[in-house]
C-alpha cells in the first residue's frame, strides 16, 4: 500500500484525534488550553480502560469557525448565543454560590463553564468578596467578571 493507505500494527500506539469547532475569536485564548485539556482526558481515559502502560497518541485539532456560520435548528448563532448554550444551564445553577470546589484538593470548577481547574501560580483566577475563583480561560473570566460586575483584570 502507498503512504496514505498505510496499516497501523496492532502492537502500535493507539490514534486519537480530537476536533473542536468554536468561534474564530476564542480559539487564540483558547487553544492552548484545549489541546492540553483534551490531551489529558483522552489519555487519561485511555489508560483507565487499557491500563497504566497504554500510551496513546492524541492529535487535537481546534478549528476556528467565522461568526455566523454556526447554527441550531435553523437558527444562526454568534459566539455569545453559543456560550450561553453551552454554559447557561451550569452558569445558572452556581449564580451566588462562590466557588465550587473541584474533585480534588487544590482545583475549583469554573464558575462560567463547569471544566476543572488547577489552582496554581499560573492560573488564571479572579478575587470577588473574598472568594478565589480558577478559570479554565480568559475568556471564561471576562464573562463572569461582568456577570459579577466587577472589572476585567488587566493580566
């Protein structure tokens, strides 16, 4: 067989690929984060299912998709009506709440989309009355900055 019909051997490492489609404008923000986070998860995942030793390859490819060129039953959505989708459900049932704390010591869950977070020295957080938040992204902390009315940190 050619190159482009080559059989990967069983004894191979396992191929994954991972496709996220978003707004144009967050996949700079963003895009770093989620190949790092899908990375994980998948491996993570895989190693659960097939043992420690499983040392899988994950490709994630995250692709950056003009505003109006998304839609929902018909209906095109902009980046804003898509976060809401994805987050409002969540967003809503933590309104007031504080931080939620994350599955183990040291993380949180952010407060705009439900993903774990690490707090660390890199992360990115935002203190409101006393209460730390982590965020998966500056994007994330932009939008619950002005849920909360408060500015938008500069770093």
């Amino acid at each position: 067989m050619g190159r482009r019909g080559r059989t990967v051997g069983a004894d191979g490492p396992q191929r994954y690929v991972v496709r996220v489609r978003i707004p144009s404008p967050w996949v700079k923000e963003v895009a770093a984060e989620f190949v790092e986070r899908y990375t994980r998860i998948v491996a993570d995942t895989v190693r659960e299912l097939l043992g420690a030793e499983a040392a899988p390859q994950v490709w994630v490819e995250v692709h950056g998709v003009r505003e109006g060129t998304l839609g929902l039953d018909g209906q095109v959505m902009g980046a804003e009506a898509i976060a809401q989708l994805f987050t409002g459900s969540w967003r809503e049932s933590v309104r007031g709440r504080g931080p939620v704390p994350g599955p183990e010591p040291g993380t949180v869950h952010c407060p705009v989309c439900s993903m774990v977070v690490r707090l660390h020295d890199s992360a990115i957080i935002l203190e409101h009355e006393g209460n730390l938040y982590g965020y998966c992204s500056k994007h994330c902390r932009r939008a619950h900055a002005e849920e909360l009315g408060v500015p938008v940190p500069a770093a």
